[in-house]
C-alpha cells in the first residue's frame, strides 16, 4: 500500500506519521511525550490522534 493510500485511509498526516513511528518501534511502549518527541508532533496534538487511533482499535491504551 502507498503512504498515498495510507493517506486516504486515514485521513491524516499526522495519524501516519504516529503509526509508522509505532510500528517501526513495534517492541516499545511510549508515552505520548516520548511520542511527540519521536515524530517532532505538538504533544496535545498527539494525545487528540492517540485518542482517535484507540477509537479506531488499531491501538491499545496501557496504563500502570
């Protein structure tokens, strides 16, 4: 699939961005700062496309 269609899919730059970021990092938990920092991502805007992937199912919330 093209990050055109990824694109498309989500509807979302920034989702995509978050996700690759998550997926290349598959064995590692971040949270959300970690994450803003990693994609270089204002960190509220981080927590609204968290919020919106978990909606979505595609990730999981782990809270200690």
């Amino acid at each position: 699939m093209s990050n055109r269609s990824l694109y498309i899919l989500f509807n979302s730059k920034i989702r995509v961005k978050i996700l690759k970021s998550l997926f290349r990092n598959g064995d590692k938990n971040f949270s959300a700062r970690e994450l803003a920092d990693l994609t270089q991502i204002p960190i509220l805007t981080v927590k609204k496309e968290i919020k919106i992937l978990k909606g979505m199912g595609l990730l999981k919330i782990k809270t200690d």
